[in-house]
C-alpha cells in the first residue's frame, strides 16, 4: 500500500474511533469543481470485526462505516454507517446541545458558523444546515447533513458543495428592490400548463420564471444555467439532416468506473473533463449526432436543437431539446453520450417515457385571464432575495437578488394559488 494512502487510513482511523473495524476495501476518485479545480478523495469502507468472510459486492453488512475524505485538505466529505447502525462509542453528540455540534462540524469542515454556513431546519436526531457568505443565501447551495441514532452515535455526517473563501466573493452593499425590477417580473410572467394527475388534466396558469438580477441590474443569470453541467459549451444549433439510416441503433453501456492512481492524486493531476471542447471536435460532435437522429428519429429532421455540449467522466455529453413545443412544467429534451476518441453516440436518454403521462392529460381550459391582469393580482406575492451567485464567466461570486413567487395565477378563472398545489 501506498505510504501516503496508509497515512490517511490511519488518521480516518484515529479520528472516527474506529478501532472496532478493519479496514474492507478503499478507491481514490476524483471529480472537478465549479471553480475548475480537480478534487481528489479518498473512499474507504471500514467492516466491525465481527463480519468475516464477507463476499457479497452488491450490499455491505450493517454497521458498515463508509467515509470519503480530500485527500489534500484531509477534511471529511462523508461518513456513513450502514443501515444506520453505529458501534462506535467515541463519536456522540447531544443534539440537545447543538452549539457543541457546531464547533465540532466547524473543526471537521474548516468553515465558519454564520459566515459559511447556517443552521437550515431540524428533523427527527438530524440536523441540516446550508451554504451561506456572511448570511446571505448561496447559488449553486451547499449544504451539510448529520444524523444521530438514539443513543447519539453519529451515522451520518455529509458535506456537499463548493463553500468557497472570501477571495472569491466580491462582496457588496445589496441595493436592488422589487420596485427597480417590477418591468422584469412582468418577463418572467410565463403562461404555462401544469400538468395536475389527479384531475387528469393541463391546469393553464401564469407564473413567475425563477432568475437571477444581478446587483447592479446589468444582466441576469438563469436559473437554468446551473442546473446543466457547470462546464457546458452553450449552444443553440437546429440539426438537420438528409440520410436516412435504416439500421436499429445499438446502444452500449458505459463504464463510469475510473481507476485513479495515488501518484496521480498526490501530484493533483488536473481532470480530464477539464480540457475545453475543441472546434474540430463541435464538428465532429455534430456530424455524429446528424447521424444518429437520422437513424433514430427519420422524421425529425429540423425538429432538434444542440443546446449544450460538455465532457463528463470522460464522455462527451450532447444535450437536445424539441425546437417547438409548448410551455409546459417538463419539455421534451435527450441526452447523448458520445465516446471521446470515436465520436460515436454510444448510448443516449430520451424523456418522452416519462412524458408520455402528462401527453395523455387532457388539453387545457379556456384562457380568459389577460397577463396584465395576472400580474397585478401575483404582483404583491413575488418574492426578491438577495443571494451571492457564482458568476461562471467572471470566475467570482457576485450579489444577486433571486426573482421568484410561490405563487401562480390560474388562467381560466384569476384563482390565485400555490405553486404547491399544482
């Protein structure tokens, strides 16, 4: 075993108490930030002693500590008993006393309690904090979960998201108002059909399209933007095609298993999906995906729109969206997985199963309410919040004011009510 690997092993060791367990098997992975960087981890499953022999790969045994730490910062990511069952007696916690979990999530993380992160809500021995600078709410959020069995052994401790130091933040006096923004809220009124199963029907109503103002109201950011991937080439080509191909496509599984060697992680070699896309490769990636639309959906020629192209665990990743189709709570869209040496389309996903559901709803009532007249009956109900988001072309995280409104306005009567309830 690697020297630098058993030292890490023999701090988790020490620092969880896990003198009862025997260390099972251990992986290095690695994954990228939203800042470009490459993030080493050090996955480690840790058995009691009593389990011997074990040789079903398809589950562990109870009382399995699965604990994931950085390997260069040494801080915990996450640790995990399985089934919930702890025996470990050193780790414990009164959850009666939540400013001794604090300091001690303060030690593990490196972070600072109001300033990084804030108490979120309480559930039954869990407590959930999330991502904060200085109080203000974050976008993308990171949050951080712990949970306790009933005697305050500690099973669950995670750690998720980018929790980023003050060089990264420009910070600033919050200065925008609904009254500054009252012209881009009407924007952002979008008239959509929610689908309501229960009633077997399209409910038309108008609704707020959540979106970011950026303090000086300058521009904007989607809420979209950092729901695709944090990398992505954004596009927007409508793909066209002549050849037919009459052939049925055979898709192949993909291996999302990567072996990362010590040296590897120990040196911080950068991530693969970390080199940009280049102009030859768009062509090649658009050439290869005219190919497989012509072989999987003939008709559709015209009918698709390159949105994005992105690498991930070392694929090229095409994501597509219908051109023209109705604004409704879920559209139809597909993703493509695209071998990075080949440029074949080795597999892809397709939504149209799970939308097939809604497209057999009936279509939607009489529209007899005018947008003006829908916003001036939400206008008092939507909602700006200041939040610091991560501004992906100027690499920094700037003060923001998130639009949103948990309310809709039902198009064929004015009813107002909660988006919920949709």
């Amino acid at each position: 075993m690697d020297k630098r690997i058993e030292e890490l092993i023999d701090i988790t060791r020490e620092k969880y108490c896990l003198h009862k367990y025997y260390l099972h098997t251990f992986d290095i992975h690695r994954n990228t930030t939203i800042f470009k960087d490459t993030v080493y981890r050090l996955s480690m499953e840790w058995f009691p002693n009593h389990i011997k022999n074990w040789d079903d790969e398809t589950y562990n045994p109870e009382g399995t500590a699965c604990i994931e730490i950085d390997i260069h910062s040494k801080k915990t990511k996450h640790v995990i008993f399985s089934e919930g069952i702890s025996t470990v007696g050193g780790m414990t916690f009164d959850l009666n006393n939540r400013d001794e979990i604090i300091k001690w999530i303060e030690r593990e993380t490196g972070l600072i309690y109001g300033r990084q992160f804030e108490f979120w809500k309480e559930k039954e021995r869990e407590l959930h904090f999330k991502e904060c600078i200085d109080g203000v709410a974050v976008s993308p959020s990171g949050y951080i979960e712990l949970k306790l069995d009933k005697e305050g052994r500690l099973t669950l401790f995670s750690v998720y998201g980018q929790f980023p130091s003050e060089e990264l933040v420009k910070q600033e006096k919050y200065l925008l108002s609904l009254e500054q923004v009252e012209e881009l809220a009407k924007e952002q009124l979008k008239l959509v059909e929610f689908p309501v199963i229960e009633q077997k029907k399209l409910v038309p109503a108008f609704a707020i399209e959540e979106i970011y103002i950026k303090n000086d109201c300058s521009s904007t950011l989607t809420y979209e933007f950092f729901v695709d991937d944090k990398f992505s080439l954004q596009m927007d080509k409508v793909i066209e095609w002549d050849d037919i191909i009459q052939k049925p496509f055979q898709g192949k599984i993909l291996s999302l298993i990567e072996n990362v060697t010590p040296d590897q992680a120990f040196q911080c070699e950068p991530h693969p999906d970390l080199r940009p896309i280049t102009e030859e490769e768009i062509k090649k990636c658009v050439s290869t995906i005219q190919k497989f639309l012509g072989q999987v959906y003939t008709k559709d020629s015209g009918k698709w729109a390159l949105k994005s192209l992105y690498r991930d665990k070392g694929y090229i990743h095409a994501t597509l969206k219908k051109k023209e189709q109705k604004e409704r709570v879920f559209k139809r869209k597909m993703k493509l997985f695209i071998d990075s040496g080949t440029y074949e389309v080795l597999n892809y996903m397709d939504n149209k199963p799970f939308l097939e559901t809604y497209m057999e709803l009936k279509e939607v009532e009489e529209i007899k309410i005018a947008k003006e007249e829908a916003f001036e009956k939400i206008k008092e109900l939507i909602e700006l919040t200041p939040y610091y988001v991560y501004d992906f072309e100027q690499g920094y995280y700037v003060l923001c004011g998130k639009l949103d409104c948990q309310y809709a306005v039902k198009a064929n009567n004015g009813e107002v009510i909660e988006l919920n309830e949709l």
